[in-house]
C-alpha cells in the first residue's frame, strides 16, 4: 500500500488526508458498481426489460405489439445465429427450432403449389410461438425469394362403420 503522508504536501495530513481517502474510495466503489452492473446487463438471458431492449435494438429487432418478454427475449437472443443460418433448409430448420418450434416439416417446390412456396406444416400442438411472431421469424429469416406458407397438421380420430344389408348401404359411428 501506497503510504500518503509521503506523496502529499504537509498542509493535507490529519483531517484533510480522511477526507481525500474516504472521497477516493467513495469514487472507486461507484465506478466498480458501475462496471459491475454493465456487466451483469451484457448477458440477453438475464438482463432487465430497458438493457434487453437496448440488445434488440442493436440487433434489428422490434418487439411486437403484446408479445411477452420471455419469447421477445429469445428472438433477440438467437438473432445472430438465426442471420448466420438464414436461407438454406437446415438453417430454416435450425431457427424454427431454436424459437421454440417443435414437430414441423418443411416442403419445398410442392408440386401443388408455385415454384417460389414454401410449406411448413406445423403442429399445434407443439406451438410456441403466435401466429404474429412466426410471420416476423419467416419474413426476417427466410429467404427474400421465396414465400412461406405455414399451415397446421390437425388431426382427429374418427370411427366410421359401413355395412349393407340387401343392395342398401348403411352408415353409423363405430365405438
């Protein structure tokens, strides 16, 4: 340690030298405090609301009208990956899924459709994200060229039973 009494004028010993150490280490704990603070802002997965925005905002993102904070935060926070991965199939893939999407298949130049569509069937059932936030995930990474259709899988289980009795046919539910 740095004795002062040696470094300072001999006006400043005694209550001047308290007073100049205590403003010192007053200004040292603020500026670590500050430091510290910035540095617990850096990380997206633990950041408050106002640091998180600043993140989107660095990052292209717009939070969308009502969505939650929880699925803004991981649009922001798989922005850089999704921009790497963006137009291929895989990297489409790989978006959907870091967002949260599960059970989804993706054809391309269905014979049914214009060469320029792609489909992606979802299942509702694995949904994560509103209809509003997977359009703003299509159209920020997908590819410029194309144009996405999703469309859901829905499936029911239906009984049907048929039976005929002298040319008439008869039709029922079956249990």
């Amino acid at each position: 340690m740095i004795e002062l009494r040696t470094l300072l004028p001999f006006w400043m010993a005694g209550t001047e030298l308290v007073k100049a150490a205590n403003a010192a280490k007053a200004f040292y704990v603020r500026s670590e405090n500050s430091l510290s603070e910035a540095v617990l802002q850096a990380s997206i997965a633990d950041c408050t609301e106002a640091a998180l925005a600043e993140h989107a905002r660095d990052r292209g993102i717009d939070r969308l009208p009502g969505e939650p904070v929880a699925q803004w935060r991981k649009r922001v926070q798989h922005a850089g990956t999704s921009a790497r991965e963006a137009g291929s199939l895989a990297g489409l893939k790989a978006i959907l899924t870091a967002h949260g999407l599960q059970g989804f298949t993706i054809t391309e130049r269905d014979p049914g459709q214009d060469w320029d569509v792609v489909l992606i069937e979802l299942d509702p059932t694995q949904l994560t994200l509103d209809s509003d936030s997977l359009n703003e995930v299509l159209h920020r990474w997908g590819r410029p060229c194309r144009r996405y259709a999703p469309s859901y899988k829905l499936t029911a289980s239906a009984g049907l039973l048929a039976s005929q009795d002298r040319g008439a046919f008869y039709f029922g539910s079956a249990s």
